[in-house]
C-alpha cells in the first residue's frame, strides 16, 4: 500500500519509490535494475526514485489488463461509473495531500497544483456523466426493420503522460477509457511518478477491480514496447511534438488507435482597444503560469499598433511576481540551460530585454527562471518560432490584424490563439481565421471545460479527434451496429 503524503508545506519532503503497478500489487520490474532520480525542482534534490522498466513488464501489465478486462467489461455503464463517483469523492476528501505531492514532484505553488487536482476531479466527473451521454440511439429505418449503436471497449489501452500535469494529464484519459469498459495501463513521465502512485490505490479504494489499472514505469523503452504491443488496442500521448509524431507513426504501424498530442507556440494578438487590466492580468497570468510549462501558455505577443501603455501594464504587473511565491521553479538545469539560451540568442539578434528573469531565484537551491519578457522580437528569431517551455513571452510588433494572422498561421503548430480587444467585429474575425484548435477572447489560456474536448490542430496534434470530452470516449471505444427484424412484414421493402 502507498502512504499518505504527510507534506503540508514547500519545505522539502522525501517519498517512497515509484514502482510498478501490476495486478494490484506494487513491485519492481522482472529484469532491470536501473533507477532514476525523483528530483524535487523546488530544491534541486532528490525526494525519491523511480524504477525504469522493460518489455518483460509491459507484456505483465497486458497480461494483467487482459484479465481484468474480461470481467469489468460485464459490468453495467452506470456500474462503472459508480467507481469513479467514489474516485471522486475520494479525490475530494484527499485534495490537499494530492495538491502538496503535486506541488513536490512537479514544483508548482500549491495554488497551480491545486487547481490541476480541481480539472482532474472535473474529468472523472465527466466520466460519471457518460452512462447518460453514452446511451445508443435507435431507430426503425424500414418497416419492422430496427438500426441502433452500441459503444464497446476495445480491450487493453494505455496512456504516456507529460511531467507538467502528472494527475491532469492521466485523467484526460482514464475516465473515457475505463467508463467504455476498458482496461487501463499508464506509463507516467519518470520525472512525475509519484502522483500516479496515490491514484492508482484510491483507484483501489474505489473498488475498482483488480488488473483493470496497471502503472509501468520507466522511460523510453517502456514508450515503444507499448507502441508496439499488438494486444494494446488504443495509445493516448501527450508531450513534445518530435516525440508525439514519433509514437503517433509507431503505433498507427501496428495497427492501434492512437492520439498523441504535441508542443506549442501559442500567439496571442492586442490590439489598440484592448481593456489594460483586462489584459495585463490575462496576459501575465498566461506566460508565467506552471512556469510557463505548460502547451497552453501563451508564448508570443502580437502587438498591434501603438500598444505600449497595456505592454508598459503588463511588464509591471509582472516584475512584481516574486520566484518561489508567485511562481514554481522549472522542472531542471537542462530545461533552465535551454530557456537561457533563447533569451541570451534573442539579446544577441537584437531583441530588447524589458525584464529579465535570468539569475532570478526562489530558494538556495533548485531550478529557477523569472518572468521575462523580449521586445522588439521578430518572426525569424528562434524565441519567436520555437517552442521555449518557460516563463518567456516576445513580443512582435505588427502595423495590424491581417498581419498579426499572417505570423500566427505560418507557424507550424496549431494548438491555441487569443485575441485581446473590446471589439466584438474584431473578436469574430480573429476567430474565423487563425489556424489553432482552441482560441480565446480575452482569455489568455482557452483551455476548453468539460465537456468540451481538448485538443490542437497542425503539429499540436496527431490523430483524430480530441483527448477530453465525447471525443475522448469515442476513442477508446468502438460502434457496434445492430440491424434486427422480428416479424415478417405484408409489404416489402429493399431491406425485406
């Protein structure tokens, strides 16, 4: 059984290991011995470490999916449903310690972590909703001639989820996929496998029954074992888009479904008009958010015209933003190193520095960047094109709307897009033309709520459909379709 965990503060705090999760038992792998460590970015050490596994495993974990699947795909909708009722009311009653291993393993304040448990609670609810959402339709199509759908599981699936949401992300999947009678196996990013760890025993307390949830950890080799087995059904991904399109192209070469969502490079446009305050809170609030970790942060500022008193606002509010308080560390030196190294190449390509977040710390140890933003930045800049992961914004001014558009669809991600302004007309026509799955009015981060889908366009995106929502759900399940006929009919028709 997994502890509780007992933090109740940023003060550093150790873990058990991360291990797997097979059958209902937690175990090391059969044949590897390696492990890595859980680094706590806060303070740059360890709090625990994680096994990293092989095929061996991923052939138990299916094995054990295998079996459970075989019973809980019997159960009744609303039976399976009521398993996450109760996740739910576990989840509930466990929020803060969920928040503060957040908080620990992935380095968010504890107001972010807290409020990614609150959209995961808001996933597995919409999980509960589906007995409702999913009931078939029928309809005679022809006399005494009756057509309706069925939702069926597809088997065994699994999930590979990022370390900047490590209980969101898994639940963007899991309550679709198990509600639809599936059975589950989840391979938590190695840097982010404590969270998953409590998930899976209140998954227990829940009731749900043994070998229908299983956890591999590990890295790499655990991806495309999963990739590649053949009696994995369905693969749901989220990360960068190199390794998106990888695994998308391995598993659709195996015949499985899968989903795999990418990076960003999210734009947001301000125009003259726009509300200062308004913007201001919106626009810091997106680029400094999780650190700016996250594929919904807003990346580029689109400054239209003469702009400078709402840039003047937001560059204020955000010098004020204090490391450790107001925002979290980043996630480690590498990703500090790579950050650094698209303000330093903007500086030296001739961007100006309104605020600098190098050298910024929020403790004497760990893994820190401040807010900064680049003026003056232009589209051919690397921090204007690629994805920087970090609390960054550049701003790039335009002499309009029609050219703020132009940069935003030549960029080759599709994820999100916002527009900042008081006018209706100009809200509509933004929205009608920038190339992005998700965008927003005054609303620097349009993460679509239940039951609205999740899910980019372009390079963001590889696969059908949507991760969250009814999307969600017709992934991971397939439509049977019934024709039936019980009596013969006086008259005839084609279908006769």
């Amino acid at each position: 059984m997994i502890p509780a965990f007992s933090a109740k503060s940023y003060d550093f705090a150790e873990f058990i290991p991360a291990r797997n999760y097979i059958g209902g038992s937690w175990g090391d792998p059969k044949t590897s011995k390696a492990t890595l460590e859980v680094l706590n970015p806060r303070w740059g050490k360890p709090m625990s470490k994680v096994v990293m596994s092989a095929r061996e495993d991923v052939d138990a974990a299916v094995a054990s999916g295998k079996e459970g699947f075989a019973k809980w795909r019997e159960w009744p909708i609303r039976e399976r449903a009521h398993v996450l009722y109760k996740l739910r009311e576990l989840m509930m009653k466990n929020i803060d310690e969920l928040s503060w291993l957040v908080c620990h393993e992935n380095g968010k304040i504890f107001s972010e972590a807290k409020a990614e448990v609150e959209k995961g609670i808001e996933c597995v609810e919409y999980g509960c909703s589906l007995p409702n959402l999913a009931a078939g339709n029928q309809l005679e199509v022809s006399r005494g001639v009756a057509c309706e759908v069925v939702y069926e599981p597809l088997g065994v699936v699994a999930g590979v989820t990022p370390f900047n949401f490590p209980l969101m992300v898994p639940l963007w999947m899991m309550p679709q996929a198990l509600v639809g009678g599936n059975a589950f196996i989840l391979k938590p990013s190695e840097q982010v496998p404590l969270s998953s760890m409590r998930l899976a025993e209140l998954l227990k307390e829940a009731g749900l029954p043994t070998g229908v949830f299983n956890i591999v950890q590990g890295g790499r080799d655990v991806v495309e074992a999963l990739c590649d087995h053949p009696d994995i059904k369905a693969l749901g991904f989220v990360g960068s888009t190199k390794v998106a399109k990888a695994v998308y192209g391995r598993a659709s070469m195996e015949g499985k479904r899968a989903l795999c969502l990418g990076g960003a490079k999210n734009h947001l446009i301000v125009v003259p008009d726009a509300d200062v305050e308004l913007t201001a809170e919106n626009v810091v609030a997106s680029f400094t958010g999780c650190a700016g970790q996250r594929c919904m942060a807003a990346s580029v500022l689109l400054a239209v015209g003469k702009v400078d008193h709402i840039l003047d606002a937001i560059r204020q509010r955000a010098a004020k933003l204090v490391t450790g308080t107001d925002m979290g560390p980043i996630t480690n030196q590498a990703s500090v190193e790579r950050i650094l190294g698209y303000i330093d190449g903007a500086e030296k390509a001739g961007a100006k520095i309104v605020l600098d977040g190098r050298g910024t710390k929020g403790t004497d140890g760990g893994y820190w960047v401040g807010p900064t933003i680049l003026d003056n930045v232009t589209p051919e800049m690397a921090a204007a094109k690629e994805e920087i992961f970090g609390p960054v914004l550049s701003v790039i001014r335009v002499p309009n709307v029609d050219r703020a558009i132009e940069i935003e669809n030549r960029n080759p991600y599709g994820n999100a897009s916002s527009i900042y302004t008081t006018s209706g007309d100009v809200a509509r026509r933004v929205m009608e033309r920038v190339d992005a799955g998700m965008c927003g009015v005054n609303i620097g981060v349009p993460v679509p709520r239940e039951p609205f889908g999740f899910g980019g366009w372009n390079d963001s995106a590889f696969g059908h459909g949507n991760m969250t929502g009814w999307d969600g759900y017709r992934f991971w399940t397939r439509q049977r379709k019934i024709t039936s006929k019980w009596a013969l009919q006086k008259d005839t028709t084609w279908m006769s």
